[in-house]
C-alpha cells in the first residue's frame, strides 16, 4: 500500500513541477505585453492594482475610452450594479443575470 500511494505522490509532484514552469511562463508573457501598453501606466496607479490585477482591470476596461459614458455605465454591463424592477405598487432589487462573469469579477475585485 505504501510503495503505490509513494509512486502516485511522485507523479503528482513530476506534473505540479511542469505545471508551475508553465505558470510562471504565462506570468511573464502577459507582464512583458501588460508594460507595452499606453494605458499601463494609468491602470498601475490604481490604489490596490497590482501585477496580477492590473492587466485584468486593463483587459476589462478595454481601449476604446468611448465604450463607457461613466463609471455607472461600466458597472451596469459587468453585471455589478443592481437592477431596480417596479410593477405596479411593488419594487424588488436584483443582480443582472445576462452579463459577462469576467467583467462582473473583475469589477468586483
């Protein structure tokens, strides 16, 4: 019993080894493109924006500066931003279901 589970450990080891130097490697591709960008500069400034963080919100915000009026306007399309639904004498508040999860998480985070 023991000399199999000590083989299995082995190989879990051998594939979380290869799959880390494949994580490490996309962190760095997407680092070296992330500083190429004009807008990199604006997206690190942000309180709390990181090196995992900031290429995410940068990707959320997009490039096209026009896309969104406001703030309230990017919040309503990811999804973060309730929606008001009335009828009658009655009023409920709920989350927006037809929205990008990427968006919603990011906006989020």
């Amino acid at each position: 019993m023991i000399e199999p589970s000590r083989m299995l450990v082995l190989a879990l080891v051998a594939q979380l080894t290869l799959l880390l130097e494949q994580i490490g490697r996309l962190d760095r591709q997407i680092a070296e493109r992330f500083a190429k960008l004009d807008d990199a500069v604006l997206v690190e400034a942000l309180p709390g924006a990181g090196k995992q963080l900031a290429p995410r919100l940068l990707v959320a915000f997009g490039e096209d500066r026009t896309r969104f009026d406001n703030a309230d306007a990017m919040f309503k399309h990811s999804g973060v931003a309730p929606l008001n639904e009335r009828s009658g004498n009655k009023s409920w508040v709920h989350w927006r279901y037809s929205c990008s999860t990427f968006l919603c998480k990011t906006s989020i985070e």
